[in-house]
C-alpha cells in the first residue's frame, strides 16, 4: 500500500491493488481470508438480555421521574420546560458524539448510560439527599443550609449517584471500556441525562416562583442551559477520566481505587461551580476567571487524550505487521485522522464507504484489545487476571478474523468497480 500522503502508486494504482496487480504479501494473505467470526461486534447471550432489562428498567425509572417532574410543576409548564433542556442536551449529546468519533461506543450502551443519569441517578440523589443534609447540619447547625446544600451535600451525593453509573457501565461493558476517552464518554452521557432531568425541575421552579412570567425562566435558562451546559460533563467527566485510565492499565480492583480518587477532582469541580451563587461579587466576573479556564482546561485535556489514543492505535496495529496481518504503510492510514479521511474518500469512490468505516472501527477495536491483552498479560499468574487474559485473546482472534473478512470485501469491490470501468461500452 502506497503512503498515506498519496494514495495511488506510479502506475496509478489504487491502494488496495485491482485484478492483475501485484498486491503485497499481506494483500495477498487477506485475499483469502481465514473463515471471519463476528462474535466480537455481540455481547454474550445472557449478557444481552442482562443489558437489556437494565435498560429497559432504567428506562422506566426515567420516564417515571419525568412523570413526577410534570406533575409537579404543571404539564403545560413541563412541555415547555422539556423543550428548553433539550437545548443543551443536544449541544453536550453532540459534543460527546465527536469526542468519541475515534473510537465509538455502542449505542446500546449509551442509552443504558443515559438513563441511568437521567432517572436512577436522579432519584437516588434526591433520596440520599434528603438523608444526608440533617446529618451535615447537625454538625454545624449554625451554617446555611442552601450554602450546605449547594456547595457540600450536592456535589457529595450527585457526584457518586452519577459516578456509580460509570462504574456500572464498566462491569457489565468491558470490552468496549478501554480508556480515558471512554471514561470520559460514558461519564459524560450519564451526566447529560442527569443534567437534563434536573434543568426541566429547575426551569419549571424558576417559572413558577416568578409567577408565570418569562423572565426568571429566561434568566436560569442563559445560567444553566448556554453559558454552563458542561457543567455536570466536567464534574462527572474527570471522574470518567480516572475511571478509563485505569481500565486500560490495570484490572478491576485498579477501576475501583480509581473510581474513589476520581471522586476528589469532581466533588471539588462541582463544589465550586455551585459556590460562585455565595461567593460576593460580579457572578460573571467570577464565572470569566474561574469557570472559562477549566472549560478551557477540559477541552485540552480532551484534545490530549484523543492524540493518545491515535498514538496508541499506531503503536498496537504495529505490532501486528511482522505477522503480516497489517502493512507497514497501512498502520498510518489507520492510526491518524488525515490517513483515515483520505481513504474513506477514497473507498466511496466505488461504493465501500460503510465498509471502510468498519475496517477502521474493527482496526481501532483491535488495537485496544491488544493494549487490554498485554496489560493482562502483566498479571496472568492470578485466576482473575488469566480469565480475562484469555477472554481478550479469543476477542483478539475475531477481530484479526473480522478485520481480514471487511479487508477482503474492500479487495473484492475495487477489483469489481475497476473490472467494470475497463469494460464500460
């Protein structure tokens, strides 16, 4: 295959060779691929119907809270209300949708994420809540109670109802929780839908507080709906971050310290956002100094973690060229953004764009796995760390198998779509 700067060789040919070219030992390998197993893109049978009913009791748990929200402030002021929280909901929805293009997580996984966030992690949080403010006022009962609500009972229970959705979604979604980036996806859609809940609560209350009229909806609605629509993504998001890392390099006893520590740095981000309504002085002030430098932060540290897991990409499939199963010059095209634009512009040239898009994505998966296998490997003498040593070694085996199937289907469609330009009348 040519280098990923330029896609045809001297004669002008395509990379991935045509009928009567002289491919590449690797090419001539995945032209007859061994039988391919696509048990990899599936979750285990009892596995599935378990990921099911969670979602499907999730679900429920949702639309039940959502129920009581319109009861309770009014349906027409909750159509309303609803409407408005979908604005950021769709701007943080989307921004997570980009953040997780290099590698994506399922949607099934997703929705189940998203429910959590937006019922049970709701219900719990107002729950847990009622319990645990007379115990933080009992030991300071001179204190306000709205600063300790806002600023420590909040951010305590919100973040670990929310953070305990993270952590859910890592034991049942394994395969698929490979890294920060991860983390940072599945803690941020969990947030999304907590996020979403609570503003509908919000902007019904600040509705009717201000008697019907618009102003007090508008105003909670620039606070909360545009200028912090990430607030919960960040709180959470760290969480996820510290959850990810340490899913790609240990096992789950590594997740679950990490999950405790990660707690600190969303606790502590939360806090602080809430505390900016008590603290004396131009709230936007406050907001340009200390809340736009960590959306700043975050978007960096989102930006890094990404280049990461491209050079991580890069540095797994590498590892499969001595075996042949990848090229040299095809590492590249895989492992970069550039690489995987040119030649997606290039398979749709002759119908095989979704094709391509699976090539990549079973590509990406199996790099991942591969970082999950050797970290196993590191600790294989226990039970634990040797079961999922082999688990991540058959789902390695189906993503080699899987990869050379799609590989051998681009093979056969250029072949067929340049066999037809030949001979077009």
């Amino acid at each position: 295959m040519s280098e990923p700067g330029n896609w045809q060789d001297q004669a002008g040919r395509p990379p991935l060779g045509e009928p009567g070219t002289q491919l590449t030992p690797a090419a001539q390998y995945w032209s007859h691929p061994a039988p391919a197993s696509h048990r990899s893109r599936r979750l285990h049978p009892g596995a599935k119907v378990t990921n099911l009913i969670l979602l499907c009791v999730f679900l429920t748990v949702a639309v039940g809270t959502l129920a009581v929200f319109a009861f309770s402030i009014g349906a027409s002021v909750f159509l309303v209300c609803g409407a408005l929280a979908l604005i950021p909901l769709a701007i943080c929805v989307t921004t997570l949708m980009w953040i997780d293009r290099w590698e994506p997580e399922p949607k099934s996984a997703l929705a189940l994420g998203f429910c959590w966030g937006a019922g049970t992690a709701v219900v719990t949080a107002l729950v847990v809540g009622g319990w645990v403010q007379p115990l933080l006022m009992a030991s300071n009962a001179s204190a306000d109670p709205d600063m300790v609500g806002a600023v420590v009972q909040a951010p305590l229970v919100e973040e670990i109802c929310k953070g305990a959705g993270v952590l859910l979604l890592f034991f049942l979604r394994r395969r698929t929780f490979d890294g920060p980036v991860d983390g940072v996806v599945y803690a941020g859609i969990i947030a999304a839908g907590f996020a979403f809940t609570e503003n509908i609560l919000y902007f019904g209350q600040a509705f009717n507080d201000s008697g019907g009229q618009p102003g007090g909806l508008v105003g909670i609605f620039i606070m909360r709906g545009l200028m912090s629509p990430f607030a919960h993504v960040m709180f959470t998001g760290a969480l996820g971050a510290c959850v990810g890392y340490a899913a790609r390099h240990g096992g789950p006893a590594m997740v679950l310290g990490a999950w405790f520590v990660g707690l600190v740095p969303a606790m502590l981000l939360h806090g602080l956002w809430n505390s900016l309504t008590f603290i004396h002085g131009n709230f936007f002030v406050l907001y340009l100094v200390l809340q736009v430098p960590v959306f700043v932060l975050f978007i960096t540290g989102i930006i890094f973690l990404r280049r990461a897991e491209a050079r991580l990409t890069r540095r797994r499939l590498s590892d499969y060229v001595p075996s042949g199963w990848f090229s040299q010059p095809e590492v590249p095209m895989l492992a970069s953004a550039s690489g995987r634009r040119r030649v997606l512009a290039w398979s749709r040239t002759f119908g095989a764009g979704n094709i391509m898009k699976e090539f990549i994505r079973l590509a990406t998966r199996l790099a991942f796995t591969r970082q999950r296998l050797l970290v196993d490997a590191k600790g294989a003498a226990g039970s634990a760390a040797a079961a999922r040593f082999a688990a991540a070694q058959v789902q390695e085996l189906e993503l080699l198998n899987a990869a050379t199937a799609a590989r051998s289907e681009l093979l056969r469609r250029h072949g067929a779509a340049a066999w037809n330009a030949r001979h077009r009348p």
